[in-house]
C-alpha cells in the first residue's frame, strides 16, 4: 500500500509526543506529518521527520484551509487533542481502507481512553444522516478523503465565511451533505481524557455565558448549512386564536410520577401555591407507583385543584402520560409542565407563563431554570437559559443544540393535535420541533423553575413554603373557589377509567 495520508497532530513543545512521531513513520501509509503548533515568535523544536505548522487555533477556518492546502495525499488525517495518543496495530491501514470509498468523506472510530489512571474502552455511535449536533461525539482522531476536506475549505472561502471556534464543525456538515461520515467499529486509537466532569455537567457548555461567541459561530455555519441544503425555515409563524374553545380552567400543572415517593408531595405543593388571577388545576398521571407515591397523592383526594389519574395501561412512557393527561376534559387551556422531583421557582410561575402566551401570541412557552440539589443549593451548571436562541432563527438552531429549556407550557388544542411521542425521554424536545416549524415559540429568561439533581430526600416545609394543603387553598386563585368540586371529583373517577384511547403522533 502506498503512502496515502498526510497527518496533522497538535504539537506544544516538551509533550511525550515521540512514540506518535515513531508510530506515524513507521507506517507505510504515511506521507509526511507536520505538528500543528500555535507558538508566536521562535517555533519549537520538533522531532525529526516532522514538519512545524503554524495555526491560530485547531478549530478554525483558517487552520481547515491550510491543512487543505498540504492534502496533497488522498487522505488526510487530524488529531483534535494536545495530549499524545497511542495508535492500535494496523490502525492507519484500516482507516484507509475505509477510506478507499470514494463516496466517503470522513471516518472515525471507537477508541480506548485513559481516564483517572484506568484504561477504558470509548465506543462511539454510528452516524446517522442528519445529525446536526455540534457536539457529537467522534472521538479525537478523525481521516478524511483529502477531496472533501479541500471542497469543505473552497466553500467556506467562497461563502465568506472567517471562523474562530465554528471552521471543524462547518467542515464535517459540508462533508454529510456531500459525501458520508463512516464508523469504524474498531478500537483503533487510545486517547487520554482529561475531562473529568460528569456527562451531565458537560453537556451544558453551550449554555455557558463564556461560550456565546461560540454558539454563534455554530449558529451560522448550522444556517449556512440549512440553506445550502434547502431545509431552512423563515420565521413565518402561523397566528395562534387562544379563543378557539371553551374550558373551565385556564391553565392545568401536568405531573407526571412513577415512584417519586419523596419528592411529589413537594411537586404538589409547588403548584398548589400558585398565585393566579385565572382558575388553575393540577393534573397528576400516577403510572403504577409501587413505592408509596400514590399514598402520597392521594391525600389530597379532597382538594379540589388536585386530578389524580390512574391509567389502566402499562405502556404508557412520560409522553403517554401528558397525552392522558392534556385530553382529560378539565384540561386547562395551557398545559404547563411540572416533573415530580421539580419544584415552580416562586408563586408567579404560572402567571408569567399564561401572560406570555398572551403578549407573544405563541403556541408554546420556554422558560429558564437553575440546577439545584435537594436543598436547593445552586449546583453546576447553575442557571440554564438558552439564550443561543434567537427570534428569527431559534426554530432553526434548534435543532443543533442540546435542549431547549424548562419549564416548558402548551396550547392545549395544538398540543391535542401534534400529540406527544410515547417516550420518556426527548418527548419535551421532540415537541419544541414540532411546534417551532409552524409557530412561534414564547421565551422566558427570567429563572421560573428549580430542576433538582442527586440523592432525592424530603424537603422540610420550612425551606419548602410556609404553606400546607389546607392554606393553600386560601392564597388559590379566586376563580377557583366558584367551581364544584364534587363536579371535579366525579370527572376525575371517571377519567381514571379511561383507557388511553388516544392518537400518539410519531414525530
């Protein structure tokens, strides 16, 4: 096999970089290597047979079209990382022949990774058309067909476009629209991880204030991308008439709960201290609790804001359940979210939540929330605000990033319509979709919610609220006291027997 690749590996001076070096020569597919280095002034020393590079940063659209400069071998390989990596036996033949497809644009592979001291095995996923996301994760070392990756340089150059952080991610969506991301199901690499944080931490990055330039340079190369590919939607939102039906409460707290024995009656209570000038109930879809959970709600079997649902299915996700939940007839107009291990921020949660469907005119509402533990002391990432998201190309964006925000509240009529997938996980996300293609999406950057994470315990009432069940119903909304509770009892033993009869649209 002749010498077909050329590689490209982030170099800073005095790193054990020596046994890549070695491992790179000793290959007979390698053409030439050159160490990517960032130094100003005196270039480092660099082991012999290597090349120094000079780049601005690794993820540039500069740096992308240097490197296409120097592809002048069929394939080109980078490594994304600073930290050495180990090559398995074989490990470049194996990525070239992948390679040899020339319908492929870019492979990458599962690897092994060292992690606090132990060797671990990294699989990756198979890439699907159409993932968007700009942290999917590929792992450090990434080969492409030298073709693609100089067409990916010809159109940023072309469009104009100068990125900082955005020029590897604009790279690998020219190269999906043109060509194909492989998998090589072979652990072929070893990298070092130095990120010791939990997933759940990492994933927030996006949203970290110190990230903003980032996300608009993804943003604009996602809209680029869109558009080149004629899937992008203009903010032309279909007008929403609230005053289509009639109900009897204006909004309704749906809860979903299986086995959250420690933290529903907290959820409950949240809602129930609610402060509205509209009549507001409570919706809680109980799917076969056996921990006690349906005890708990069921002390409030007398309350009469509180609908306990029991449903007769056992195939019911947390979609299901708001399915249930939104076509019970005392649904309210909006359909507002509330998780049972989750609590409202303050009192006037759901009334900014309605007055906004008012004063935007929306289809659905977003709100901000902060990560909390059980004592609801801030934890990381802390406050959670989406403001990536903006009025024209939010609906767009939307589909890159890795969330769009909580509490999250519904027309009811719409949300009847679209239907909620039977799922528990994504169905939030999955709707935010759904609804953003045609209308306008309400945002709240204001904290509305608390999110808690880590070892569920029973909040004391003191750090909770003041309130009880019984007081509660004194600081309710007014409209509220003017509706039969045995009307709304009768309702709810009636809907417990339904069956779920209901339509899920797949989304």
């Amino acid at each position: 096999m002749r010498k077909t690749i050329n590689c490209f590996i982030p170099y800073e001076e005095n790193t054990a970089i020596d046994k890549v070096v070695t491992a790179l020569k000793d290959s007979i597919v390698v053409n030439k290597i050159y160490l990517l280095t960032t130094a100003h002034g005196s270039m480092p020393s660099v082991p012999a047979g290597c090349e120094p590079f000079t780049i601005d940063s690794l993820n540039s659209s500069d740096t992308i079209k240097k490197i296409a400069q120097k592809a002048d071998t069929p394939f080109t390989l980078l490594y994304t990382k600073a930290s050495p990596f180990e090559l398995g036996y074989m490990a470049l033949e194996r990525i070239a022949d992948f390679l040899q497809d020339r319908k492929t644009g870019m492979v990458y592979a599962d690897h092994y990774e060292w992690k606090e001291g132990e060797k671990k095995k990294h699989p990756a996923i198979d890439y699907q058309p159409g993932s968007v996301r700009d942290d999917f994760d590929f792992g450090a070392l990434l080969a492409f067909r030298s073709e693609y990756l100089i067409g990916a340089a010809g159109m940023m150059e072309n469009e104009r476009e100068d990125y900082r952080y955005a020029g590897l991610y604009a790279t690998r969506l020219f190269i999906a629209e043109t060509g194909r991301i492989v998998h090589i199901n072979e652990y072929l690499y070893t990298e070092i991880e130095e990120d010791n944080r939990l997933s759940g931490e990492k994933q927030f990055d996006y949203v970290n204030p110190r990230n903003r330039e980032v996300q608009i340079e993804m943003d604009q190369a996602f809209t680029g991308y869109l558009k080149r590919t004629g899937v992008y939607l203009p903010s032309n939102f279909k007008k929403v008439n609230f005053r289509t039906e009639t109900f009897t409460y204006e909004a309704s707290v749906i809860i979903p709960v299986r086995n959250r024995v420690r933290t529903i009656d907290d959820a409950i209570r949240s809602a129930l201290e609610q402060q509205t000038d509209f009549p507001f109930n409570i919706i809680i879809v109980d799917n076969h609790s056996t921990d006690g959970t349906s005890e708990v709600i069921a002390r409030y079997k007398d309350h009469p804001q509180v609908i306990h649902l029991q449903p007769e299915r056992t195939d019911l996700g947390i979609g299901g359940c708001w399915n249930l939940a939104v076509h019970h007839p005392l649904c309210g107009r909006f359909a507002i979210q509330l998780d049972s291990d989750d609590l409202y921020s303050s009192p006037q949660t759901l009334q900014t939540i309605v007055n906004t469907f008012y004063k935007e005119q929306c289809a659905m509402v977003i709100g901000t929330y902060r990560m909390t533990d059980f004592h609801l002391n801030t934890i990381a990432p802390g406050i959670i605000d989406h403001k990536e998201w903006t009025p024209d190309n939010g609906h767009n964006n939307a589909l890159r990033i890795n969330g769009l925000g909580a509490p999250r509240a519904f027309f009811t009529p719409l949300l009847r319509e679209i239907g909620v997938p039977n799922v528990s996980y994504g169905e939030d996300y999955a709707l935010g979709l759904a609804f953003s293609r045609t209308y306008k999406i309400g945002r709240i950057y204001d904290e509305l919610y608390l999110c808690r994470r880590g070892r569920a315990t029973r909040m004391p009432h003191s750090a909770l609220s003041k309130s009880t069940p019984t007081t509660i119903t004194k600081t309710a909304s007014a409209h509220t006291k003017s509706i039969s509770a045995g009307a709304i009892t009768n309702s709810a033993a009636k809907t417990t027997e339904i069956k779920a009869k209901h339509k899920t649209s797949i989304l």
